[in-house]
C-alpha cells in the first residue's frame, strides 16, 4: 500500500529529519574529532624539531650534579677550639671524610688523599669558597688538641682544613641522619667508632649533598675533583662575589693527566738516554714580569681564526755584554725586552729600547746583523698594523728604520726569516703572509673609549681561506741591497708564493752552496723552492717531497742521527684539529695519523691525492732524497705550534722541545720533550724531567671577566649567572728557545705562552752530570754575513761527526742570535773542528780543543775561546 | 525513497516542497567567503579512502546545501564541514590558505632525478630545504626541516650544501662520504642510496669535536613512504630561507 503522508505530517517528518540529521552530524563530528588533530594553521618557524634522541645542547650536557640530601644544622669544633658547623659553612662547597687519629686502616690513606685534594685546590682562585671537612669518629678520644696535632702533622692548612669534633650524639646524629652512612647500633657504644665508612662526601653551598665517592679509588677520586670544581662554578647565593668557571669544567684539574704522568713514568727505565736531570720553572725569581695578551677573538668573543697561532720570541746579545737578552712578541699590549743580569736574573729593556711596538698586533721576530756592524738588528711582523724594522745601535737603543729600509709592509705577516741566498755577504729576508682572514671592522682589546690596543676582527671562515683567491697574500722576499735597505725581490727570482703560510725555514737542501727555502702551508701542502745559482728560485715541491705534509704549522732543520746531513722536521696542528676524542683526553689517537679520507678534495686540494701526510713530517736527509720516517722514529706530537732543536742532555744528539695546546675554549695539553735516543728514535720524556706537570701543576689561567649583571648578559657564559665572572681556559705554549741562559754549561728552555705567563725552564743537567762535556760556538763572518748564518760547523769528537748549520732559527715564529751549543757526551777532548762559511771558505781546527767553554770563530782570521 | 520490507513496499512519495530539508532548489549561487572552506573539504572527501559510508554522506550534504534554500543551506554547511574533520576552532567561516595535509592526498609529488636537496649549516645546525611537491627547490612550496634527512632509495639525490657563517664538514660515515659547506661557494654531494635504512648523519666545524645540534639520520625509505613523509611535514610562507 502506498503511505501518503499528509502535508501536516510531512511537516512533521521535516523536523523529525533535521532533529536526526543534526544528531547524526553531531555524533560523526565528535568521532572524527576524537580520530583525527585539526590542522594547525601552516605556521613556519625555524627547521621542525625533528631532533635524534641524542640531540642535546652542547652546555646542558655538563648539567649540574643532583641533589641527593640534605644535611641538617650541626655544630661541632674545630682543631683550634672554635665552634664550626652549617653555620660557618654557608655558601661554602664542603668535601667530608671520617676518621679517627688512631684509626691504622683505611684512615692514613685518606688522609694522604686529603693531602692531595689541598695541594690540587689550593691554586683554584675561589679555594676560599671551599673547605675540606674531616669529621672524627672517635670523639672522646680526638679532642680539638690531638686533632690540631694531627692536622699539623698533615699539613693541613687551617683556613680551608677542618677536623671537627664534638659529643658522640651529634656527631652519631650527623652521620645517621644527615650523611645517612651506616653507624654503630647505639650513640651511647663507645667501644667502636661511630662509623667506618671510607666516603668522600660533597656538599654545595646549600648544604645539599651532591655526591658520595670513593676515595681511594683513582677514577672516583678524580671525579671528584672535577664535580668539586663544577660546584665552586654554580651561581650560588651570593652572586655579588666573583664566580670562577673553567671551560671546559675539568680544565683546572684534567682527571686524564695524572694517569698519562704516571704512564711516562712507568717506561723511565726503558728510556736509554741520559734523562736524570730536570727543569725548573724560575719564572719568579727571574724578575720577568711579561705577560703575553690576545684579542677578544681568541677569548670572550671566540672564532676560529689564526689570531690564536701566538707569538715568537727571540734572543740575542741586544746590549753587547756577553749576555743574551730576550725580546718577547705580544699581541695586544706591546712587546717587551729584558735585559740579562746573570745568574738568572733579567730587568726590563723595553722603554730603552723602543720595541714595544704597543699599538699593533705583532706575530714574530727576527734578530739579525743586517748591516754588518756587529750589533743584531730586529725585524717585527704584525697583523695588518706594518711591520717593523730596527736598526741597533749596539748598546740596546733600536731605531725604526722600516720606511727607509724599504720594508714597509702591511699584510697578515707570520714569519720572518733571514738568509743570504745570493751569497753577497748580506742577510736577505723572507716574510711570510698568511691570507686575509680579518675583515675590515676594528674592535678595542683596551679601553673602546681611548681606542685602546685596536685589532682587525676576524671573519668566521678563516680556515677556508685556501679556497678564495681574492684572499690570497704574497710572502715576499728582499734582497739586502746594503746600509739596511732592501728590495722586494720575489717577481724576479721567481720566488712568488701566495699560499697561507705561517713559517719557513732556509736550508742548502741540496748542498749546492746555495741556501733553499721550504715554506709550511697551514692550509694545503708545503712547499720547496729551490735556490738557482742564487739568482732565482724554482718550485720543486713535488720533485723534493713527494709525499707532503698538509696544514703545517712550523718547519726546522737539524742532524738527527749525525750521519752530517741536514734532516727536516715539520710540526702539523691542523691534522690534529680534525682528530675527534672523547671531549677529554684522546690518548692514542694523538700519535695516529689522521687517514687520507679525513676531509674531501673539495678543501684539500692536495697536490697529489693520497700521498698527503695528516701528522708531523720527520724527513730523514739520505743525500739524494728525504724519507719520511716520523712513525717510525715516535716523532708524532698533539696539537703542535712548534719545535725547537737542541742537545738538552749534552749527549751529542740533538732533542727537540715542541711546544703544543690549544687554549680556550679546548682543553688543556702539554709540551712535549723528545730525548734523541742515539739517532734511532725520540722517546718522550717530558713527565720525567719537569716539563710537566707545570710549576705548581698548573693547567689554567685566567682567560676574561664577564659582568653578567650589566654589559654581558647575553653571553653564553653568563647564563644562570647575576653577578662577576672570571671564565679560566686553558694555558698552553706557542714559540721557545733554548740557550744556556744562566751561564751553567746547560741548556735552559723560555717560552711564549698564549695568552699568560712564560715560562722560564732551567735546566741542573750540570750539576747532576759532573762529567758534563760541551761546546759553544760563535761566528762571526768577514766575507760572509756578520752573523754567520748559513755557516756549516761539523766537530769530530769521541768517533762521533756532529753537525749543525747556524741558521738562526731558534723556534717556531722566532728567529735568535745564538751561539752553537755542541752537547759531547762522554767525549773529553775535540778533535777536529770545521768551519764550512757560506762565502765558500774552509776553516778547520785541529784538535784538541777544550771542552766547557765558549769559541768564538772569526771567519778567515783568527779563533779565540771565550 | 522506497524502502523494501518483505514484500511490502511501502513508497513514501513526497511532494518536493520548498520547505523540505531535502528540497532540491536552485543552486546557491553566492558561496561567497565559504568557497575556501568547501575545497580542501572537497578534496579531503574525494582522496581520503577511509570510511566511505560518511564520504557518502557528507557529498550529499554538499549537495544540499548547493542546492537548498537559505536555512537549511547553513545547517548543511555546518554538517558538511564537521564531517569533513573542520574543529571548533575553525567555525564558522574562519579563512584559512591552501593547506598542504589536505590537498596531499590529491597533489602528485614530483621526484626528478636527480632530487636535490639544500642542506645548510648555520648556528651549528643542519637546516634541510626539500623541493615540495613539484620537484623544484627555491620554489613556494619548498619544506625545511633539519636535521634528520629522508630521501626514496634507488633515486640519485644531490645535497646541494650551503653555509650562512662557517666551515661545516657534513658526513656520512657508514657510507664513507663527506663534503664541505663553506660560506659563499657551493659544494655539492651526490649518493643513489639503495639500501633501505638509517645511517648516522654528522656534522661538525673541523675543530675536533662533533656538534651535538648537528648530528640526525639519513632515512632512506621507500618511495610510498617518502612521499607520505613529505606530505606530513609544513610548508614554507613563500618558500624562501628561514631566519
């Protein structure tokens, strides 16, 4: 049947739709609402965090220690009868130990580890934010009295030392209850100690509890230390106080280096070479009050450019008074030269002598006799602030004659080298530029308002300068054309080297006469430029070294293995810069080559693919070829700047001392000192004879202060902080020169450290070798440069031929006037000695000569001893 | 509408009136602001393949509110867009552009070869530029995302690399490549990756240490998947580099 419905009805059945269809609609809207998120509106910020799980901020991942508890008040007393408690130690990071003095177990040792801790934290700069707590156990016994005894016969130092003692209920409760150790059944026993628990127990300055570490154990013990540290560095409560933070956290104390000493250590007996002698810093007692200094951009406002490849430092006779000055090369602040009074002892030449140069920022230094008169003259190189030229008037008083000479230059100098390469009797020059990797804006490392101390600031991409030809700046050479005037010389000897360049080092590779130049790349592969006939140069790169180093930092010569050829050695850092580690110590991965892979063509451009050497370059001289050898012979450092070569133990080989580390923000790294082990290898012996640790252990300096409630709050480093800080970062060296600075017969060792204090090694290799057997030479030239450099001296002594070429170059970004120093080991009498001049004239001496003393060789007429 | 119980048939024949809800009138001919809201709705009705029976539906509400009178034409609207998976948030008439998750389903992704991707270091992070679906980098529809790279296997892929202020070195080591992104010049890195998977993506500034921020995955996947995966991810504005 057919349904009509009646128009009132269908009325109705509208409704009734709408009423259902909106039902209908609401139910399916809440489903798909519950399926499926509304858009969001396609708002673009930066790229989605789409992030690995690992992904973390480098700073947060060194995120502060938890909170384990927290120590109720407590007040005891101390050792000197005063009442000590939470009080006292308010805003003060505490570490805890228990013992009792008659306690023959674990007691003594922790209390020598106690000793430790005070010698490692007293050279923090906040030690007064910390104390060392050590609670008795034993109190009716430990009165304040046996415990004043007690830490006197530690050491303890009272400030920062404390030994508490008090009723057995407090102390029972202190260490049930608010150290929560485990202690004996009842607080009235007192037939045991109170608890025999060996923990280290660190408190921060709320009283909170952070950690719990095992003493005597090396690795926790070491943790220690650094989460110490990481406290002492928390913004506290008082944040109107100077707040201390080392980058990275464990530079004060880097928990690797203790064991690294004690590795070296452990091998002293398989060191065959004399080695039982050692360094001493006496930069104290010297009197030397520089301190080297460098631009914001090697610290508050860090990037990576070649402002953090330091200074050199030079020597020589300034004064003509039989003692060797030194001239220390400074980045900001000017340079400064002392003066040396004997017996290690120096007064500051700087004002007299009018090098301090206080306006520019300088890189090396160059002593030479460019005019013949007897006196050494000096050449400065400066970051795009002109180099300069002084000529000496032998009593110390330096005039600046750069215009005059013709020297003007101003360019991104490194190096500056002189040699005679035409042989004219004249000391030519070689000055090596490096690129340009500053732009053209000028920030003050001084006071801003008086333009104090002015500096180029550095673009971010420095190290991929190599790729821009417009960055590109030409080393020069000048030819000395007499009366200190010199003469841009590079078209026309073909010696036209654009590549960034640091160093050079001159060297009659060939043994033609005729002095060559090898020229290190920081940023691609060396090059070898041979001398013609002292007319021009040919590049013979490829042809000489084959297989080349790659991002060389510093090159010098010497005989290794007195086979009387020449061998080269080569310090690479920026191979090292690209090693990856565990953010502290590399360990074995240090003395690795980097593989030839390591970085794609695209920034290498190698002169040949796969023949590139990521590492330190030792060349081995066999007369017709270099051989690469450095592997074999332990040659590999970390981190190098530079080397210097001498006979540091007086055993007739030549050692090197290579200076290494980055500074802030990396971590720490040491020296290193190569003892030559008879020609056949090096052997590093740098944790045996003093070099390291440094004096009082240190690894940090202060580096640059932040106000972090006003002008540097954005800082990264200020974040969580309101008041003053000092950021520490790491010390580290870049140039050194070893002479016999205080007239002992020994060699002694100076740096140039970046950013901080020198260091002034001295040496007691002569009193510990009471048959100590030497020579000094010094040359003069008549026909040949009055400096002698270039000049061949070869002694035979003992069946052994020893040679060295008097060349100047005393270090990395340093050139020296400096007497030979021939080491003989177990010879006592010479018994020939040769002179090879670079005018071509032979001198020879027979023997015997005496030992221990000083010749000065004057070529073609006569032979004194001094 | 006849409904068929048994073998009665029961015929409910109704007059079209005018006031019927399902009243088929003349087309609404001004749709106005709504027009933006029915399109992507449209699309999403025709390409999403799930749930056909409330597809259905919801066309036939569409199709009411075409065609009925003012009245019912906004209670049609209303059901029509909540069927379509429109929020609280967007009623009633809110403007919204062309979204990419809605019109994905229907818009092709063109995979040229070689399917070049921008990879830019700045700030010490890896910032992914993929072309969008037509295949084209510097164009509006270009995605940016970082660090983690997804690319389809058996497709020749260049990773164009770029940076805004340092030397970045990008690398992937289990299949031995790296290359350079330096400011001002332009390096590129090609791979055909034919293995499905992950692979560790790194990156650092040649000074030792790698950077955290800099480290995601290679994600080689299937083309479907890829696809999928870039439908899911947000356009830029206009397609320009993001600060």
């Amino acid at each position: 049947m057919n349904l009509r419905l009646m128009p009132e009805h269908r009325v109705r059945t509208s409704s009734a739709c709408a009423v259902w269809l909106l039902l209908l609609c609401l139910v399916l809207f809440t489903a798909q609402g519950c399926q499926r998120q509304p858009a969001t509106p396609a708002k673009v910020t930066s790229p989605t965090a789409e992030k690995p799980a690992n992904s973390e901020n480098a700073s947060e991942k060194s995120s502060s220690l938890p909170v384990l508890l927290h120590i109720p008040k407590f007040s005891l007393v101390d050792q000197a009868e005063k009442t000590y408690g939470t009080d006292e130690l308010h805003g003060q990071v505490w570490i805890a130990n228990f013992m009792f003095t008659r306690c023959t177990a674990t007691c003594p040792r922790q209390t020598a580890k106690f000793e430790e801790l005070q010698r490692v934290v007293q050279l923090w700069p906040d030690v007064d934010r910390l104390n060392l707590i050590s609670v008795t156990v034993d109190p009716e016994h430990d009165t304040s009295s046996r415990l004043q005894e007690y830490a006197q016969a530690h050491r303890a130092t009272p400030s920062l030392w404390k030994f508490l003692t008090g009723s057995r209920a407090e102390i029972w409760k202190l260490c049930a209850e608010g150290f929560k150790l485990p202690v004996s059944e009842s607080v009235t026993d007192t037939s045991s100690p109170i608890t025999h628990s060996p923990r280290f127990v660190l408190v921060d300055k709320q009283h909170q509890i952070r950690g719990f570490y095992d003493g005597l154990s090396e690795p926790d013990f070491r943790k220690l230390i650094v989460d110490a540290r990481s406290l002492l560095s928390e913004p506290g409560i008082d944040d109107t106080r100077m707040l201390h933070i080392g980058v990275p956290k464990d530079v004060f104390c880097p928990p690797w280096l203790p064991q690294r000493a004690a590795d070296q250590q452990k091998q002293v007996d398989q060191i065959s070479v004399f080695h039982d002698f050692t360094f001493t810093d006496e930069i104290e007692a010297s009197g030397i009050r520089f301190v080297n200094r460098v631009v914001s951009d090697a610290t508050r406002n860090y990037r990576a450019n070649h402002y953090d490849h330091g200074n050199g430092i030079a020597v020589a006779d300034v004064d003509g008074d039989g003692l060797l000055d030194i001239f220390f090369v400074n980045q900001i602040g000017g340079n400064e030269l002392w003066r040396n009074l004997g017996q290690g002892r120096f007064e500051d030449l700087t004002e007299l002598a009018g090098v301090a140069l206080k306006g520019r920022v300088c890189v090396s230094a160059a002593f030479a006799d460019t005019d013949n008169d007897g006196d050494p003259d000096l050449y400065v190189t400066t970051t795009r602030h002109g180099n300069a030229f002084f000529e000496n008037d032998g009593k110390g008083h330096f005039r600046d004659v750069t215009e005059a000479s013709g020297l003007t230059q101003h360019a991104h100098s490194s190096g500056a080298d002189f040699f005679d390469f035409d042989n004219d009797g004249r000391l030519d020059l070689f000055v090596t530029n490096v690129g340009n990797f500053t732009t053209d804006e000028v920030a003050y490392a001084g006071d801003a308002g008086k333009k104090e101390f002015p500096f180029y600031t550095g673009i971010t991409d420095s190290f991929s300068g190599h790729l821009f030809p417009h960055r590109f700046e030409q080393s020069i050479l000048y030819h000395n054309e007499g009366g200190n005037r010199f003469r841009d010389v590079s078209e026309e000897t073909g010696l036209v080297h654009r590549k960034w360049s640091g160093d050079a080092t001159p060297l009659d590779f060939n043994r033609d006469g005729w002095i060559d130049l090898y020229v290190v790349n920081m940023q691609g592969n060396d090059d070898y430029y041979e001398n013609i006939q002292g007319k021009r140069f040919e590049c013979r790169s490829q042809e000489a070294f084959p297989k080349s180093v790659w991002g060389g930092m510093c090159a010098k010569s010497f005989d290794y293995n007195n086979d009387g050829l020449m061998d080269l050695f080569v310090t690479n850092m920026h191979a090292d810069m690209w090693k990856r580690g565990d953010g502290g110590n590399l360990g074995a991965v240090e003395t690795e080559k980097a593989p030839q892979d390591v970085l794609p063509e695209s920034i290498l451009k190698s002169r040949a693919v796969g023949m590139n050497i990521f590492g330190n370059g030792f060349f081995e001289n066999h007369g017709d070829k270099f051989e690469e050898i450095s592997d074999r012979i332990n040659a590999e450092t970390f981190w190098p700047w530079g080397h210097t070569a001498a006979d540091l133990n007086a055993d007739g080989f030549q050692d090197l001392f290579v200076t290494a580390s980055m500074n802030y923000p990396f971590r720490y790294h040491h020296n290193s000192l190569l003892l030559n082990d008879r020609g056949t290898q090096f052997q590093g012996a740098e944790f045996i004879v003093g070099i390291e640790p440094r004096r009082d252990g240190r690894t940090a300096s202060p580096c640059f202060t932040l106000d972090c409630a006003a002008t540097d709050t954005k800082h990264t480093l200020c974040k969580g902080c309101s008041g003053p800080v000092t950021v520490w970062g790491a010390v580290g060296s870049r140039s050194s020169v070893i002479f016999d600075l205080d007239q002992d017969g020994d060699l002694d060792i100076v740096t140039n450290d970046f950013n901080g204090r020198p260091m002034l090694l001295l040496s007691n290799l002569s009193t510990r070798n009471d048959k100590l057997a030497y020579l000094k030479v010094r040359l003069e030239g008549t026909r040949s440069n009055k400096s002698g450099l270039g000049t061949k001296v070869q002694i035979k002594a003992d069946g052994k031929i020893l040679t060295q070429i008097q060349d100047g170059q005393s270090g990395y970004l340093s050139q020296s006037c400096l007497p030979l120093y021939f080491g003989l080991g177990a010879a006592t009498a010479i018994d020939q000695l040769v002179v090879q001049w670079p005018s071509g004239h032979r001198q020879v001496i027979e023997g015997p000569i005496d030992l221990n003393r000083e010749l000065l060789i004057v070529e073609d007429i006569k032979i004194s001893a001094q | 509408m006849v409904w068929k119980t048994g073998k009665t048939y029961i015929r409910i024949k109704r007059k079209r009136k005018q006031t019927s809800p399902w009243h088929r009138g003349p087309p609404t001919k001004k749709l106005g602001k709504v027009q933006n809201l029915l399109t992507p709705r449209l699309s999403f009705v025709i390409g999403d393949p799930i749930s056909i029976p409330s597809k259905v539906f919801a066309l036939r509400l569409l199709n009411r509110f075409l065609t009925a009178r003012k009245g019912f034409s906004v209670l049609y609207l209303c059901f029509f867009l909540s069927e379509s998976g429109c929020s609280p948030a967007d009623w009633p008439f809110t403007m919204h552009p062309l979204r990419t998750d809605d019109v994905s389903a229907k818009v092709k992704i063109s995979v040229p070869q070689p399917y070049r991707i921008e990879i830019t270091g700045r700030q010490f992070q890896w910032q992914v530029r993929y072309p969008g679906f037509d295949g084209v980098l510097a164009t509006t529809d270009d995605i940016i995302t970082g660090p983690n790279v997804h690319v389809p296997e058996n497709t020749e892929i260049v990773f164009e690399l770029k940076s805004s202020d340092y030397v970045y070195l990008l690398s992937l080591p289990q299949l031995r490549l790296k290359e350079i992104a330096v400011p001002g010049l332009d390096f590129s890195l090609t791979l055909r990756p034919g293995t499905i998977g992950e692979f560790d993506l790194q990156g650092d500034d040649l000074c030792g240490d790698l950077h955290p921020e800099m480290s995601g995955r290679l994600i080689v996947e299937s083309r479907p998947q890829f696809e999928r995966w870039l439908r899911q991810q947000t356009a830029t504005t206009n397609g320009n580099q993001l600060d």
